[in-house]
C-alpha cells in the first residue's frame, strides 16, 4: 500500500486531514503560544498585536493605574465604526429622507433602535472617557519624557472626538438637529462679533466666510447636510484613525506606559509567569545577557526595568479582552434601555425652546449666553491651547508615574477643587440673580462685552492663582494640577448648569419640572 | 558699508539655485491648498432669494403686525409708513417671538426693544432693519441683503 500513500490522492487525503495543523502553523508561523519564545513571537508578527511589545511592565498590568481608559475609548471607537456602518446600509443624507430613514432605522429596521443607541451612546461615551483617559495621564504626571508632543496628538483626538459627535448630531435632520446645526453655524460666524466692533467687516468678513464653507451657503440647507454628513462619515474618522496610529506608535517609541521610578513588585505577581518558571522565585536570579547590556545606550537598568516586565501573552492580551467585553456589555445594557432622542421633522420657522446643544457643548452654551466670540471662539480656543502647552509649561521630572505626583498634588488638586467651586458657583449665582454689563447699563458698547463677562473672569481667575499656587510651592507641576483641576472643574459644573438649570429663553430654573407651561 | 558685509549677504549660485527651486516646489503646494479652500466655497447658492415681494399696500393695514414666517421678517405698519424688521437673532440665528416689551429670543436670552434694539442678553447687535421699497407696479419688495437704519420707513404714496 506504500504506492497508494505516496500518490498524488494519497498526499492530498493526508494534507486534508493535516488542514487544522498546516492552516494555524501558516497563521501563527511559530506555532501555538505555548513557550516564551512563540508566546513573544505571536506578539511580533501579528500585524494587528506589533504595536505593543512583547514585554509589559507590570505597572501598566495594574488596573489602579490606567483605569483602562485608553483601551475604552479606543472599544468604542470601534463600537461606534461598526454600529456606524450598519446605520449608513438604510440613512440617507438628503434634507427630504435623512429624518424619514433615522426613523425607519428606530422603529422598522431590525435591531436597528439597539444599533442606533449604542451608536448614539458609544460615540459619547467616548467624550467620557477620552476626558478621563486625558486626566488619568495627567494627574499620574505621564506627559513628560518624550512624551510631551503625544499630549498633543491626545488633545487633537479629543478634538475629534467632539467634532465627530457634534457633527453625527446633525445627521437625524429633527428639531434638535437643525438647531444645532444654526447655532453652530453662527458660531462659526462669531468673528464677526470682532469684525463688527473694530468696522472692518466690510472689508474682511472670516466669520461670514467661515460659515459659508461650513454650510456650503448661507442658510442651514441640503448642502449643509451633505457636508456635516461628509465630514461626519469620512474627513474627520480619516484624520481621527490617523493620529490614534501615531498616538499609539509613539507610546510604543516612548517605552510603553509611565511607571513610577520606586515601583514595587507584589508577591501575587507570580500568577503573570507562565508555565515552567512559575515554580521558581518570581524572578529568577539566573538571568541570561542579551545584546541590550553589552551595548553603550540608553538601557533599562539592570536586575529593574528587564525584571519587572512580563510576557504580553497572555497576560497584557488577557486584561484587553477582559476590558473590551466590559465595555461591549456596559454599552449594550445602557443602550437596550435608554434611547437616543428623535424629535419631529425639523422646522426652520420654530426654533426649540429651550434650543439646546448636545449636552457635551451645554458648558460652552452657558459661555455663549456671555458673549458669542468669546463663548464660541475664543475661551475654547485659550482653553485648547493651555491644555497643549502643559507639557511645555510644566518641565519638572521628578514623581513621574506616580498619581498626584505625591502627597502635596493630592493637597493641591482638592484645595484648587474647593476654591474653584466657590469662586465659580459664586460667579455663575451672581450673573443669575442680578444678570451682567448690559442688565444695568443697557447702552454699553459691545466691545464691553466681549472683554469683561463672566466666562473671560473666570479664566482670568483660573490663570492668576495657577500663578498663586507656582509661587507658594515653587513647582510648575503643582500649578498645572491647580490649573487642571479648575479646567475640569468648570467643565463638569457649566455643563451641569447648561444642562439642569437652564430652561425657556435661556432663564434659570431649579428643575426642569418648573418650566413654564405652552 | 564695508567689503564684509557685502560679503555676508552675497549668496552664492548654488543656494540660489536650491533656494529657487524650493520656492517652486512650496509656491505651487499653497496655490494647490488654496484651490482646494476656493473649490469648498460654493458659487451656487441653492437656497430662495432674500429679496422679495410682499404684495401690495392693502395686506397691510396701519397698525398691524405681520410675521412673515417662511421669510424670517416682521412687517410693521404704522401711521409714519412700513418697516421691516429681521427676525434672525443677531446672536446665534434663532427666530425670536414678538413680545409685549418688542423681541425675545428663546436660545439664550437676548431681548430687544420694539425698535429691535438689544436690551439684554448676549445679542451683539440690534436686529436688522431691512430695505422696503415699492415697485413700479405698487407690489412692495423686501431686500435682506441691506440694511437700513433703525427708524427708517418707507412711506406709502396715497
């Protein structure tokens, strides 16, 4: 039978019955993760685990650390591209079927409500916790050592991330929508604020311009759809993917996470070795010399860094899976019960009363109702730009890794807490009970009120004692943890009052059970 | 001026050269980008004209208040003749409502006078006036697109 086994039928009858093993040997191509050598290879030559390295430190193991943000955003970004495309087979962008097709897609499509809401609630989830993700780097004082310029590709990622939500807000073509759309169109237009103050708007109009480009004319129209639905679906995804690859190549260039320079290991991290060395101590003494101690560079230091690093198979990958089920489950559950708002069909000639932003931009609208540059523009822009200079501002290298950089940062961090609050919730109750510039001198030059309203005395204050607190510790890193603190401070509190105590044309209401009836 | 400066700011064929031949490369690359801006910025509005007819005098009896809500315009109708009065929030372009004190809009509070001035709220500018005038053939038209001074009516020949 020697014959029949070495003929052509008989290698094709075995290569069949070897398909299992010849297929995962070509996948894995050195074999099963089941020693250190191919539990490292499974990491490098897989295309889409390469980014990461092989090792992980412990640190970034610890799930006190990261609190797992980065990896939650960047599941429901993923959520979000998915559920997105299934919406896109049935929406249609245009001003006569975008409002018809978002409600067949939540009462006719199957699954289509579950699809929609956890589009709806993915997306901004993300705003969530890209702003934690952004607050857990900073408070564990992680944008330093190389890592000053990949803060900044974190900042244009929260910009997206708001300008994708924003945008995708404006597709369902209802009351809220449109709205939406005008307002933000006319913030666009808010230089002209400026302009108009120094008269030169007739010979140099950028805000008119700005918005026409936006909206593709003058008015909120079908061309205006078809360019929130372009940089919706396409420009600002393609811009976004881009810079979370160079967001995440440059965490790998920079050596992976932040870890504190005293880190310790615990004796319950035994359970990271694998296998065979598990017996041993944790780390065995016994260690091997590679080519990194021979060479003179920069290495990690000897019997540290090396030793407090594990296989990310399975241990990193492990934690991932575990985090992105967690956040699948979170959004599914969230969205099977909540569901996104549809109102009617929008209509041009009755503005919503209240007409609100989404709730992510109801801090900016309490800044609006100030001034509409200043609110729109130019506070926004001073905020952006002071959260990309941190890094620059802030050079201090000592306590990185550790959260609050110490004792002192945690004092400081609840202190500016306390004195922020106060001071702002003291501001916002005086421009509600006795109004602002125009309530009592309803003459006042408009100038006036671009330069002194409340959002630019509260900025100013956030500023002056982040200098204050500079000057009492002297350490930069002490202001930039008051500074910051503030800045979410104000974020959580004029969103809040934007969102709960603002009611028709914009007048202060405790709850929205006491808005007036019509 | 002395030989060494002259020197300085000599520049020899070569950097010439190079540099000349930067500048055609970056030259081209903003013309490119600036093309790009200029291709975004329609040249055809698709949207209705914003001037236009509101028919003859007699719609509009002295002492009335017309909303022209599709055309975002109040006419007023007064002793002294018709004004128009925009309806557009000069804020953030919501529709205000007619109230007893004049305007008010519902996004962010501004208010305004009868005559359109701002008296609170974050309003940069009063509300526009626009242009009235009467045809030809009696039928009044409305332009949007100017403005006119508050206060100013067109007086109706009787």
């Amino acid at each position: 039978m020697n014959g029949l086994k070495n003929s052509g039928i008989g290698r094709f009858t075995s290569n069949i019955i070897g398909l299992r093993d010849s297929f995962l040997k070509s996948f894995l191509r050195e074999g099963k993760p089941t020693t250190d050598l191919s539990r490292t290879a499974v990491m490098a030559n897989n295309f889409f685990l390469h980014v990461q390295g092989a090792k992980v430190h412990i640190n970034t193991l610890r799930p006190g650390y990261t609190l797992g943000l980065g990896l939650i955003s960047l599941y429901l970004l993923l959520i979000t591209v998915v559920t997105g495309i299934l919406l896109m087979i049935y929406y249609n962008p245009s001003i006569e079927n975008a409002y018809n097709t978002v409600k067949d897609v939540n009462y006719v499509v199957f699954t289509g409500r579950l699809l929609r809401n956890m589009h709806k609630w993915g997306g901004e989830g993300m705003i969530i916790s890209v702003i934690l993700h952004m607050a857990r780097v900073f408070y564990t004082n992680s944008y330093k050592k190389g890592r000053e310029f990949n803060w900044i590709i974190g900042v244009a990622l929260l910009i997206l991330t708001f300008g994708i939500n924003l945008s995708g807000y404006m597709l369902p073509w209802d009351q809220l929508s449109y709205w939406a759309l005008v307002i933000v169109a006319n913030i666009i237009q808010s230089p002209k604020e400026v302009t108009d103050v120094l008269g030169i708007t007739k010979l140099f109009d950028i805000g008119t311009f700005s918005k026409e480009l936006f909206l593709g004319g003058l008015n909120a129209g079908k061309e205006a759809l078809t360019r929130v639905y372009l940089l919706h679906i396409m420009l600002l995804p393609l811009i976004l993917f881009i810079f979370l690859g160079v967001h995440f190549w440059r965490i790998r260039k920079d050596g992976g996470l932040t870890k504190p320079e005293g880190f310790e290991i615990k004796d319950s991290d035994t359970r990271y070795i694998s296998g065979q060395e598990r017996k041993a101590e944790v780390f065995p003494a016994n260690k091997t010399y590679g080519l990194m101690e021979l060479v003179k560079a920069k290495t990690p230091a000897v019997n540290r860094d090396i030793e407090n690093n594990v296989l990310s198979w399975p241990n990193l990958i492990l934690a991932e899976t575990a985090v992105f089920f967690f956040t699948l489950a979170v959004v599914m559950v969230y969205s099977f019960y909540i569901n996104a708002p549809l109102r009617e069909l929008a209509n041009p000639l009755i503005p919503e009363n209240p007409a609100k932003a989404p709730w992510y931009f109801l801090g900016l609208q309490e800044l609006l109702s100030y001034s509409a540059f200043m609110g729109g523009v130019g506070l926004p822009g001073l905020a952006l730009l002071g959260l990309a200079l941190i890094p620059y501002l802030d050079r201090e290298q000592q306590q990185i890794g550790v959260w609050f950089s110490g004792k002192r940062g945690k004092y400081i961090a609840l202190e500016s807490l306390v004195v922020g609050s106060v001071v702002l919730i003291g501001l916002l109750a005086i421009v509600i009970k006795y109004g602002w510039l125009r309530t009592w001198w309803p003459d006042i030059p408009q100038l006036f009120i671009i330069l002194i309203n409340p959002g630019n005395i509260w900025v100013g204050f956030m500023i002056i004692w982040s200098l204050f607190v500079i000057k009492r510790t002297d350490s930069t890193r002490m202001g930039a943890i008051a500074l910051f603190t503030m800045f979410l401070l104000s974020y959580v509190i004029l969103t809040y009052v934007g969102t709960e105590l603002r009611g028709p044309n914009w007048a202060f209401y405790w709850s929205k059970s006491q808005w007036p009836l019509h | 001026m002395s030989s060494e400066t002259i020197d300085k700011t000599e520049i020899s064929r070569r950097s010439f050269l190079s540099l000349a031949a930067l500048w055609s490369a970056v030259l081209p690359a903003i013309a490119l980008l600036g093309g790009i801006f200029r291709m975004v910025k329609p040249d055809v509005h698709y949207e209705e004209s914003i001037r236009f007819r509101i028919g003859t005098a007699e719609n509009f009896p002295v002492g009335t208040m017309k909303k022209l809500d599709d055309k975002k315009v109040f006419i007023f109708s007064t002793d002294n003749g018709l004004h128009a009065i925009s309806s557009i929030c000069t804020h953030l372009g919501c529709i205000v409502n007619i109230t007893e004190w004049g305007f008010q809009c519902p996004c962010h509070g501004s208010r305004y006078n009868q005559n359109g001035k701002v008296i609170a709220g974050p309003a940069p500018r009063s509300l526009s006036w626009h242009e009235i005038s009467q045809d030809i053939d009696g039928s009044l038209v409305v332009d949007a697109s100017r403005e006119v001074p508050a206060g100013t009516v067109l007086k109706l020949k009787a």
